[in-house]
C-alpha cells in the first residue's frame, strides 16, 4: 500500500512539473509574441542612397580609396537615418544627405563635380515630396554650394518646379543660401578626367551627334537618395555635375523630374543614376512608379523589370535607387558597380560598391 501510495505520488510530482514547465514556455512564448507586436506596429521608415554608378571595379580601386568612399557612405546614410529616427521628414532626410555627399571630393556632385569641355562645373539637382507631388529642381548652376537646397527652395518658395542657369543663381541669392566662388568645386581629378576626355574626343574619327563611344565612361558619381519616414511619407533627391566634357550647357536627367527623381507615397520614391539621355527618354524613375500602380508589380520587380530589362533594350546603362510605402528597398544597377548605402528601421546597415 506505502508502494502504491509512493508511485502516485511520484506521478502527481512529475505532472505538475510538467505542466509548470509548459506554462513557463507558455509565458515566454507569449512574451515573445507581445515584444514582435509591439515592434511590428512601430511606425516604419528607411532610407537608401547612391553615390553613381559605371564601370566601378575593385581592381581599379585602391584599399585606401575604397575605404574612404565607403565611410563617407556610411555618414550620409547615417546622417539621414537619425533625422528619421528621431521623427524628422524624408524631406529633410533627403537633403541633408544628400549635403554630406556634396560636401565631399569623392563623388560627382558640387564639391566633386565634374568638368565641362569649356573647363566650367554646371551642376544640377532635384527633389521630390511624396506626400504632395510637389517638385524643385536647377539646372546648370555654377556658384551655389549645394544645389539640392536650391532644388527645395524652388519646391517651397516658388511656383516653378525646374529653374536654370542666372535665374536659378539669382534666386538662390534671394532666398539666402550659400553662394561661393566657382574654385569652389575645382579638384585636380576631375579637371585631368576632362583633359584626357578631350584628348581621346580629338582623337576619334567619324563621330556623329548622336553617338559618342566615350560617353559612357564619362558619367560616373551622380548622387541621390529615397528615404521614408515615420509618417508615412516618402521623398527622392539627386544631385550631379553632369557629364565630364559635355558641351552646348548640356543637362541629363538629374534635374528632370520622372526621370531622375521621382516620389509619390502612393507607390515609392526614386533617384536614378546613369547615362542621362536615356533615363529621360525611358522616363525611368516615373516607370518604376507606373508599373506598381498600374501592373500591381512591386517595387523590386518593378525596378528590375525598367533597369535590367528595358532601359538596356534602348541601349542605356545605370542604376536606381528607390524605397516603397512599405519600407522595402530595390538597388538595382545593369553596370560593373554602384555606391550605394541604406538603413532601415532597425539600424542595419547595407553598403556596396561592386556588383555582388
């Protein structure tokens, strides 16, 4: 009887042990669950940046000069994730960015710009909101530090969306934005980049006006970011000195809205890079938009469909990139390489330059 009593109760031990240790994986179980709940419903934001795409390989590109163009990356994105973060617009995320790139020799745009066949540095930019499809963008100017805070001037302070040239200068000065000498933008690598785009210019033979077989090597470091914020709202900037050598104040698509930029937070927010001529004929940023409202694509499918197929077919070569409503981001390029960065919600970090 002691023995039968002693069994039972051996039992009862181990099934209540049992059934505390299933309520204990219950409870974390459910802990678990909550924390992912409440994470999910955390407003959502990103942000992604390009610094150029071309013929970017790692066999002509130093240790040292690697390491630079990533760091500055890293700051640009950063820069623009804590404005996020702390529950600022994608508008001000996108043009302080897009002000640390500037700001820097590395790529090509204000302070790195390239030159044109006169030996002059034209430079262009663009921005876009979302929210209200409202636009800014300037073309050619030569004496404004960071031409992506005169494209938002021209958002918000006047009834243009493209402004070019003096007028564009003249109205940088009346809303009081930094206005330098044009040494400013000189750097000893661009202007030998122009020499020696010249030189191989006088050498060719049966050049036509439509085609220029250096063209394409003459293009490299456009700038531009997509970013998300907590509210919901989406916005795209671009910003470049064009073209090494071009002539006849030659601009390409960094300016053209639809083109170059584009946001509409119903689908997502775009900034492209590449042989200009051709993102403004396959209106390339605005097609990546079009096939998500129209075709239900979405936004990966969407850029890869416009970048990997159909831009090649019009025989042009670049990148984009773009962040949807949801948060998910697309870096797509058909070249060798793109600088390019991006951060989401949860701070991870991505940075590439070659085509991997």
């Amino acid at each position: 009887m002691k023995q039968l009593l002693l069994f039972l109760s051996l039992v009862f031990l181990i099934s209540c042990n049992g059934q505390k240790g299933e309520n204990n994986d219950h409870t974390a179980t459910s802990s678990e669950r909550n924390q992912q709940q409440e994470t999910d419903t955390l407003p959502n934001f990103g942000i992604v940046i390009h610094g150029g795409a071309g013929t970017i390989l790692k066999e002509n590109m130093s240790d040292s000069l690697e390491q630079a163009y990533k760091q500055k990356l890293e700051e640009a994105i950063r820069t623009g994730h804590e404005i996020l973060a702390n529950g600022g617009t994608a508008l001000e995320a996108v043009q302080r960015t897009i002000n640390v790139i500037e700001d820097s020799p590395l790529f090509n745009s204000a302070k790195g710009a390239v030159f044109t066949n006169e030996g002059k540095n034209e430079l262009d930019a663009s921005i876009m909101d979302g929210a209200t499809k409202n636009a800014g963008a300037v073309a050619g100017v030569t004496n404004v530090k960071n031409p992506i805070n005169l494209a938002y001037e021209v958002m918000v302070n006047s009834e243009h969306v493209l402004l070019s040239g003096k007028g564009a200068e003249q109205f940088a000065k009346e809303q009081g934005l930094e206005i330098v000498d044009p040494s400013y933008f000189y750097t000893e690598r661009r202007f030998k980049a122009m020499e020696r785009a010249r030189d191989r210019e006088k050498e060719a033979t049966n050049q036509t006006a439509f085609y220029d077989p250096f063209i394409k090597d003459e293009k490299f470091g456009t700038v531009g970011c997509a970013a998300l914020d907590k509210n919901g709202n989406l916005a795209a900037g671009t910003s470049t000195g064009g073209m090494s050598n071009k002539k006849y104040n030659r601009i390409g698509d960094s300016p053209i809205i639809g083109a170059g930029t584009y946001a509409n937070n119903a689908t997502c927010a775009v900034s492209s890079t590449g042989w200009g001529e051709f993102f403004i004929r396959g209106v390339v940023a605005y097609d990546i938009s079009a096939l998500m409202e129209y075709k239900g694509l979405s936004l990966q499918e969407a850029a890869r469909e416009v970048i990997q197929k159909k831009l090649p077919e019009m025989g042009g070569d670049g990148g984009i990139v773009a962040i949807d409503h949801n948060g998910h981001v697309a870096m797509e390029f058909n070249t060798a390489g793109m600088y390019r960065a991006t951060m989401n919600r949860d701070g991870e970090l991505e940075i590439g330059i070659y085509s991997e």
